[in-house]
C-alpha cells in the first residue's frame, strides 16, 4: 500500500461507521443487507460506506446472485499493519538510544550534591543572605 494508499485507508477508518462496518469484515464476508441489519443505519449509506471502504482499497466486493458480498483485502490489512510497525520501530530505537545514551548512564553528571543547593536551603550557594 503506498503512502498515498494510506492516507485514503486511514481516513477511511477515520469515520466511526466505516470503521465498525471495516471490523464487522473482519469476521468474514458479508453483503450489504447483512451490515444493514447490524447497524443503526441505512442500507444506501451502508453502500456509500462501503465505497468508501473500497476506493480506499481496504475491500473489496464480488458478486453472489443479485447480491454483493463485501470482504476485507488482506493485503491492505498487511500494509497498515507495515505502516504502524514502522512507527513502533521508530520508538524502540528511540527508547534504545536514549537508554543506552551517557546521560541516561549517569555520566557527564556532577555527583550528587556537587553544585546543587543542600536540602532546606532555599538561595543558591553563591548569594549570600542580606
């Protein structure tokens, strides 16, 4: 899925309806009627839903009889899930780094209580009380 794939899925996704009806596939096909049934909407705007869904390229439809049955495309669903990991990637290598950084190590730090005003002292220890 490219990045401009994406974008279109994930706004897709965006809405709460497309979203449920986009879980509901995740099931196993359904048609129309059978979304409908299940949801506190329409059958057209199931339809414009699902279209939605579609040109995002996150299902797809065949025909069976005079009905379409809508299914969700594995391969979009791999490629969103390619698209988050990388975003996790991104953070674990950031944790890592920062973890493994001299800071995070201690060093570079003055030791404890060297330059540091001692507890209750209330002015730093260069100004003298007037």
């Amino acid at each position: 899925m490219e990045t401009y794939q994406q974008q279109q899925a994930l706004q897709a996704l965006g809405d709460p309806t497309r979203r449920e009806i986009f879980e509901r596939l995740t099931d196993g096909p359904l048609a129309v009627g059978e979304l409908a049934e299940e949801l506190p909407v329409s059958r057209p705007a199931v339809s414009q839903h699902l279209k939605v869904l579609k040109a995002a390229g996150l299902v797809f439809d065949r025909a069976s009889g005079t009905r379409r049955v809508y299914q969700v495309d594995p391969a979009a669903v791999a490629a969103l899930r390619e698209y988050f990991d990388s975003f996790w990637g991104q953070a674990l290598a950031s944790f890592r780094a920062a973890a493994e950084s001299p800071r995070a190590a201690g060093e570079g730090q003055p030791p404890a209580g060297e330059g540091q005003p001692a507890a209750g002292d209330s002015q730093p220890p260069d100004q003298e009380e007037r």
